[in-house]
C-alpha cells in the first residue's frame, strides 16, 4: 500500500496524537494532572533548589563553587529567575572581595 506524502504525515499525525491524549494526563492526589504541567513543575522546583543552594554559597562568599553551578542551573530558569541568578552571582564576587568577576558578571548579566 502506497501513500501519498500528506496522507503518510495526516497518518503519522493521529497516531502520535492518540499517543499522546493516552499519555497527557496522571492521577496525583485527587485530580488528575497533565505530564507537561508535572514536568514544569519538576523543573521549577529543581530550578528554585538550585537558586537558594547558590545563594547559600554566595553567603559565604564561594565564588568558584557558584560559578561551577551556572551552567546547570541558568537552563532552567525563567527570565525573572535568571536575573536573580546574576545577582546571587554578584553577591558572591562581592562577598569573596572579587572585583573583576563582579564586573565580568555584570557585563554578562547586560548582555542578556
């Protein structure tokens, strides 16, 4: 059996949306909630740990160890979220007494 091009994409179509309205939601708690919703709050709370462990070390004035953090963290974050990032990495330049990766930071922080 020979299908056209659009008719093999038309296929292809329903089937991966039957795969995915059988896949959307699971039971939590009493409701039932959507996987993508699930996800997305997966990854903001991952997201929020990671911020507040950051800002810990740049309490303590950790900068290499706040620096070490950003390239798992910053892909998680919302635009407002990153900002904060930024800052909490300019608290830690501050509070480790280093001028330079502060300005480094802030011109990065800028270039947004």
């Amino acid at each position: 059996l020979w299908l056209q091009e659009s008719d093999r994409v038309e296929l292809w179509e329903r089937q991966m949306t039957a795969n995915v309205v059988a896949n959307v939601t699971r039971r939590v708690g009493a409701g039932v909630v959507p996987t993508r919703e699930l996800r997305r709050r997966e990854i903001i709370s991952k997201a929020r740990g990671s911020l507040a462990r950051m800002n810990d070390l740049a309490v303590a004035g950790k900068l290499g160890e706040v620096e070490k953090m950003i390239p798992y963290t910053d892909p998680l974050l919302l635009a407002s979220e990153r900002r904060m990032m930024y800052g909490t990495v300019l608290k830690a330049c501050a509070n480790s007494g280093n001028p330079k990766r502060a300005e480094y930071w802030h011109k990065k922080m800028l270039d947004l």
